[in-house]
C-alpha cells in the first residue's frame, strides 16, 4: 500500500464492455500537503502477446484486424497490423497465448518464452500485458486462423520478412505498441540474424 494515498472512492461509470471506473482520493504532495484528485480508470482485464518468428525464412508472423479506437482516431480504415495478443480470460498468459495463437494465427505452438510485461497505458487503463516469443514452421500451421466465429473476429494473417516489418514501423504501416515493443525486442536480441 502507498501511504500517500487514502480515502479511496471508486464509483462504476460503466460496465458495457468493461469498467469503468471514477476514482476519488486524497494524495500527499512532496511537499506533504494533501489534495483532493479524481481520475477515470478503465478495467478490461490483463493480457498476452507474441511475436511468432521464423529464423530460417527470417519471418515473422502478423495479423490484420478492424480496430474502432484507431478508426474514430484519424486511421481511415481502422484496421491495425499487429502480433496476436488477447485477454487473459481467466487463463494464466501462457496458455491464454498458446490458445489465441492458434485462434488467430492457425499456428499450433507449444513452447513459448515470456520476455517482459507492461502497462501499455498506466495513465488511464489497468491492463499489464505479458509479452511472449516463439518460433514457428509451417509444419506448425494446423488452420488459417482469423479468430473465433462467436467473437466476431476478422483477422487477415500476414507472413512478412522481418527486415519488411522493422521498415513497417518507420513508414508508419504499423502503429500498434506491443507489435512496435516486440519488432525492436527481436532486433535488440539479434533473434532473427543469424
């Protein structure tokens, strides 16, 4: 617990999709004063991601998909290419990743290595993310993937070569942070020169 901040209010503003919450606190300066703050915090659960990669064929394995925010935020399509990722849903991260992999990619993988966790947006949203690698053959594709039929989803599953994708992030093809945090991990490790 941190001891500058007491009187914790939490009042639901939301629970559509999922919470939204407005909480009011007292928080002591460093000065030592204490002042009255508010802020909104959005719940929507913890998450996982993977950069699937090939060091043979120096490939890495993406996905395509419709995203609202970025579409009502200047992206005039709306659609982001980014690393397979979703919520944890109760699972722990690593089999919550093994599923979606094979949910949206149609790759079938066992083994995979956390490499780090984030917030992606600790200002506003609780979400910790936890970020995974794992390479991948074609002997691994068991489907085309494209997510679940009951989830609505609609996922294009693209192959590109891994030097394509570093200048996807310089171009501006991709904007997502976790796929930008998991390209410059790849490249920070050397994984794909070999």
């Amino acid at each position: 617990m941190n001891s500058k901040v007491k009187n914790m209010q939490t009042k639901v503003l939301s629970d559509n999709w999922y919470t939204l919450n407005k909480i009011d606190f007292d928080y002591q300066l460093k000065n030592g004063e204490w002042v009255r703050q508010s802020r909104e915090s959005y719940d929507r659960g913890n998450g996982a991601c993977i950069l699937l990669y090939n060091t043979h064929k120096k490939k890495v394995i993406l996905i395509k998909q419709f995203r609202m925010p970025s579409y009502i935020n200047g992206n005039k399509t709306g659609m982001m290419i980014e690393v397979c990722a979703g919520l944890l849903d109760g699972d722990d991260p690593e089999t919550c990743i093994i599923k979606e992999t094979e949910e949206e990619t149609g790759y079938k993988i066992n083994n995979v290595n956390k490499v780090f966790e984030s917030y992606m947006s600790p200002g506003a949203v609780t979400e910790i993310i936890h970020f995974f690698i794992a390479e991948y053959d074609d002997r691994m594709k068991v489907s085309e993937g494209g997510g679940l039929d009951i989830e609505h989803e609609d996922i294009e599953v693209l192959e590109f070569d891994y030097n394509v994708a570093l200048e996807m992030i310089k171009n501006g093809e991709i904007k997502d942070a976790k796929t930008i945090m998991l390209l410059q991990y790849a490249q920070m490790q050397g994984l794909l020169d070999q």
